[in-house]
C-alpha cells in the first residue's frame, strides 16, 4: 500500500489550540485495585467524563471545525452506533452546522435520543454501521453533504491525539499507556502525540477478541476485514481498520493485544465498583488487559484510557450481571430434593449455613427427569468467588444432593 503521511506536531497543536476552549480537560484519577494487580502505578484517563460521554467530540469537533464556509453550508453526515454520532451532532451543533446521522436499527434508545437532543436529524438504517455508512455515503453524494468519518481522517486522528497531549501534561513520569481500539482513531492519535514527544513511552492497544480486525491487519501488512463480530463493546466493533489510522499504528504502537467478553465485563464491574465510575464495555477493554492478560509488559506508571461511558442502562444491568457471574460473584443451581415437608428448607438452610445470599427461588414437580416423590429446585446465589462456590459444590456433594 502507498505511504500514509503521519499527523505532525503542528498539526496535533493547532487540535490543542483550537479545541482547549470547548472540550473539557478529562482527569487522571488513580487505581488502587489496578495498581495492586499489576505491581505498578496505575492511573485512568477519565474520557467518560468528556463532552457527550466519550472521545469522540474531540476529532469531531476538529474535522467540522476546518470546513469552509460552501461545506458548512451542505452541513455533515456521519454514521453510527453511537458515540460517534453524538461527537458529531454535538460539535456541528456549536459550530452552527445541520448534521445528519445514519444509524443501525438495532442502536440503542438513549444514543439515539441523546444525538437528537444534540441536535442531529437522525436516520434509521441498516442492521449494522457498515449499512449506515453506506447509506451516509450515499446521502453525502446526493446533497453534497461532507462525511465526517468516525476515524479514517487526518483531523480526527489529530484531534483525538490531544488525549495524549493531556496525558503527558497530566502524568510526566507516565511509562505506559494502554487505548481501547477499534477502527484506530483514537488509539494512532495518542500513539502519535505520546511517541512525537518521547519515544521509550509503551503504547498498547487492545481489542475485543470477538472483534478483532487489528492482529490480522497487522500481520498481513495493511487493513483487512474481521470474520466475526460478536462483542458486548459495540464502540470498538469495527470490522476493518482505517487506512489513516493504520498507518500510524503500524508505526507508532508497540503491541495490540486482546480481551475476552468474560475479561471486559469483570473490567466494567470493578471500575464500577472500585473507581465509582461508569464505563461502556469498550471504555473498559483497557482496563481488561491488565487484569487479565498476566504476562503483560508493563513500564513505568501506567495510563488506562477510558474511553466512554455511554451505556443503556439496561445493557449495563446485563453486563454486570455478566461480570458477576465471571468473578464468581453468581452461582445458580438445580438440585433435586424430596418431595416432603422440609426437604426445600433442608436445602435453604444448608445454603445459608455456608454463607451465601438466596436470589431466587424455582420449584418445580413437573421436569421430566424427577422420579416419583422428588422435585426439582433452581437456586440463584450470590457467592463470594470462586473458592466460595468450590465449598457450596463441595457442601452438596457432601449433603447427598445430585446438583447441576
């Protein structure tokens, strides 16, 4: 593939420049419970706290910020899931531009009310981002109205580099940074800004291993399509990498790794739980990689980006549930018991006896697997992990119950 021309220094400081009056300055905040895993200083990049909830207003802003005066006047269109979309309608919004968005059907609620409260004239199409780009492509062509890509662009990968700008001002000593990655915007902008300014600094990237276009873009020499895309983090389901992108990240960046969906919701659970913060499931792919990829290289303190913290609320319900369940925080059970007068409560208060909380109880006379005289309980527990649940397994095996 031809050369791509990296974003520059100047380039990445008229992005501070033009955008330190209207985008927050996120915090640092540090992470005990990280740190105490990892052996090293850690500290998360708070981009949940951002304007809109994530990043993305940041390269948005930039991008529609550049147009001339005819372009502003055939407004923007872009496509998205989501955060982007919102990045989009918020900063055409400021700038006094009209936008357009293409969303899949399947978006949820509050992204899709949250981008037409920020003004955008939102459009429903397709099953996935891909369908709705091509839609937006389409729309761009017939009115002449410019696509503002979520990532392939020079300006957005420009903008979100400011990340790493605050990132270096924020933590001088930082010695790694750790980006959630998807199409590569955000993760080729920090790699950009933190290795234009010093070089030894780690920059990983990490994705969802159930999206991950990037190892296999990587080791075939340019971008190329995922075979799967089947991710709880639909932020940073992107099947193909951004040639702009790429580019910077094949230069600049010193390993991309990947997480597992059990690894992503127990990330979000502890952020939630220990840093009091809320995140995506993609704002937490980063903080998945140090808690479960043990042989990581770690250098120095270490930045987690957090990159958004757009979540429905009930998705968040169901990612907890599910992060629980992976930390052995849930255990559910299907016992058979006697079907007489105390054989359900012999059961309970074995339960209790070892120390678990009941959630709910099922009980049933009618599985087709019960002899005469028995019945069938289902019992969701909360557990204290998995040594907990080992000792529950062991109390029932131990107690004559046949258990699933």
């Amino acid at each position: 593939m031809s050369a791509q021309p990296l974003v520059d220094l100047a380039h990445i400081d008229r992005a501070v420049q033009l955008l330190a009056p209207v985008m927050r300055r996120t915090p640092v905040v540090a992470s005990r419970a990280l740190s105490e895993r990892c052996g090293h200083d850690v500290w998360l990049k708070c981009e949940n706290l951002q304007r809109t909830g994530s990043f993305k207003p940041r390269g948005a802003y930039l991008r529609i910020a550049g147009l001339d005066e005819q372009q502003r006047a055939r407004g923007v269109v872009a496509a998205s899931a989501g955060n982007h979309a919102q990045g989009v309608a918020w900063s055409a919004g400021t700038l006094g531009i009209s936008s357009t968005v293409f969303m899949p059907t399947g978006a949820s609620l509050p992204k899709v009310a949250a981008t037409r409260a920020y003004g955008a004239d939102v459009m429903m199409h397709g099953a996935t981002v891909d369908e709705s780009l091509d839609a937006a492509i389409a729309f761009a062509d017939e009115t002449g109205a410019v696509l503002i890509h979520p990532f392939d662009h020079p300006d957005i990968v420009a903008g979100q580099a400011t990340v790493g700008i605050e990132v270096l001002e924020q933590m001088p000593d930082v010695g790694t940074v750790l980006v959630p990655l998807g199409g590569g915007g955000l993760l080729a902008g920090v790699a950009a800004a933190i290795k234009l300014h010093n070089r030894a600094i780690r920059v990983i990237g990490v994705q969802a291993a159930a999206a991950a276009a990037w190892p296999d873009s990587l080791a075939q020499g340019g971008p190329v399509k995922a075979t799967s895309m089947n991710t709880m983090a639909d932020g940073i389901a992107v099947a193909k990498p951004g040639v702009v992108p790429y580019a910077h990240v094949s230069e600049l960046v010193d390993e991309v790794v990947t997480v597992s969906e059990e690894a992503i919701s127990q990330a979000l659970v502890l952020v939630l739980e220990r840093a009091k913060l809320v995140v995506e499931p993609a704002g937490a792919t980063a903080v998945a990689a140090i808690t479960s990829i043990p042989d990581l290289r770690l250098d120095g303190q270490v930045c987690v980006v957090l990159s958004g913290g757009n979540i429905d609320p009930l998705l968040l319900t169901q990612v907890t549930t599910h992060g629980l369940r992976a930390a052995g925080r849930y255990l559910t059970i299907t016992a058979t018991v006697p079907d007489r007068p105390g054989g359900l409560v012999a059961l309970l208060e074995l339960l209790r006896d070892i120390g678990v909380s009941v959630v709910d109880v099922i009980h049933s006379r009618v599985s087709g697997e019960l002899r005469l005289g028995e019945v069938e309980v289902t019992v969701s527990l909360e557990t204290k992990g998995p040594e907990h649940q080992a000792r529950v397994r062991a109390a029932l095996t131990e107690s004559g119950y046949s258990f699933t």
